[in-house]
C-alpha cells in the first residue's frame, strides 16, 4: 500500500474542505479490522460516540483494499482474519506508509502480541477488553503521532557512524538509510539525547509509550532488540545502546 493519505490537517488550514465534524475539528479517521461482527460493532459505537469516522473489515484482503481507499489515520487490527492472517495485512498496509496501527490479540497469544510489537505495531490490547479502554489506546497514538517532530528542528545527533537527524526523523548508520518505525526512531531519539544516563524499563514505557500504557516492560526489550539489529555493526556486543542489567538501558555515543 503506497502511503497517499490526504493530510486533513494540512488541508483544513490551505482551506479545503475534508473530514471535519459540524464544529470545524478535524474527525480523525478509525478503520477496524475484526472478523467478529460484535468486536466491530462495539466498536464502532464506542469511536463514533467519541468523534471519530469509522471504516470497517471484516476479512484481510477487504482490510487493505479498504485502508488503499480510505487512508485511515489509524488502525485498529485484529490478528486472526480470514483470507490474509493480521500480520500479512499489517506489512501490506505498512509498505510505504507508516500509519499508526493497534493490534487486537487474544489473552493467550502472547508469542503474537510479541511478534505484532517486533514487527512495528504502536500498541496491542488483548481481548476480552474494554471499548473505553481501546479508544484511550486510540487517543494515546494519535496524540504520540500528532506529537512528532515534523522537520523543523535541524538538530541532529552523530554517535560515530550513527547520525540520527531529529528534525527530518531519519536514521544513517555508515551514511546507510535505516528504516526506523515511528516507535522505534522515539524510543533511540530519547535513549541518544540523553547519552550516558541510564533509563528504567517503567521509565521508557511512560515516556516513549505515553504514560496511559498499560504494558510490561517486554515490549521496551522487544524494541530495543529491534534497534540493536539494525544500527549495531553486532547486535549481540552492542556499543550504543547498553544494558544496564538489573536498571535499563543507556545510550553511549
């Protein structure tokens, strides 16, 4: 899926006409992907209660087609689907474009929520849940995304081979692009500003995770997994980013 999606903001202030409500706010777009008729239903009440515009799937192939057509801000994505499983339509919704998506796990399925997170999801919840809780999700990840920096901010931070351009939010490791999801540029932006301190795990989760997560501290220890596999020259004997077992992690230019 190439990335097109009108930038409704964008557009509001150049005076065109878009996705707002009848007070003038921009609506943010929800496309919901569940082969459950109650899961989409629930919560497509619930998001458009709360303001949102809501697009629905009910299989894979239905879901990218209409993530093409409709260019969600957000995702919100169940793993197991007929026709193309959640993983498959996530990479191609992904390819491209990087719009925020919320993964929808059962209770058990860790190894996925584990997986989901490795390959760039924003955030999981686990069902059975609470509509309140999926649409704070929804709100933490698109403030995080509304938050980010967006170029103009020429800062940028060289760690030897590693240049990390705050502004531009890109990533060259021995003058090679490296591509960073939206989580993982934010979680080394802040590990790289701040070098030699040590952060907590908790630490990490509240500040790159916004403080309404409600994960454990696996998922810092996925993303930085993720990190060290690509701007380390060896993963496994990292130099930037550090352990510091028992605590967290540093980062060491």
């Amino acid at each position: 899926m190439k990335c097109l999606r009108a930038d409704v903001r964008r557009a509001s202030a150049l005076g065109i006409s878009g996705s707002e409500g009848q007070d003038g706010s921009v609506r943010d777009r929800v496309l919901v992907v569940d082969d459950e008729e109650i899961v989409r239903d629930v919560l497509t009440r619930y998001l458009e209660r709360e303001g949102f515009r809501v697009d629905v799937a009910s299989d894979g192939e239905a879901a990218v087609e209409l993530a093409e057509r409709s260019r969600p801000d957000i995702v919100v994505l169940d793993l197991m689907l007929p026709k193309l499983d959640g993983f498959e339509v996530f990479r191609r919704i992904r390819d491209g474009c990087d719009v925020p998506i919320v993964m929808l796990t059962a209770k058990s399925e860790e190894v996925d929520r584990i997986v989901g997170l490795e390959v760039g999801a924003d955030d999981y919840v686990t069902k059975p849940f609470s509509p309140r809780e999926v649409v704070a999700r929804i709100r933490a990840v698109l403030r995080r995304s509304e938050n980010s920096p967006g170029g103009s901010d020429d800062a940028s931070i060289l760690a030897g081979p590693l240049e990390i351009d705050i502004g531009r939010r890109e990533v060259r490791h021995e003058g090679m692009f490296v591509p960073l999801t939206r989580r993982e540029f934010d979680l080394l932006e802040l590990l790289a500003s701040h070098p030699g301190r040590t952060f907590s795990r908790l630490e990490l989760l509240e500040r790159v995770w916004d403080s309404s997560w409600q994960g454990d501290s696996s998922t810092v220890t996925v993303h930085v997994r993720r990190l060290r596999a690509k701007i380390e020259r060896d993963a496994s004997d990292p130099q930037h980013i550090v352990t510091v077992w028992g605590v967290g992690y540093r980062f060491e230019p």
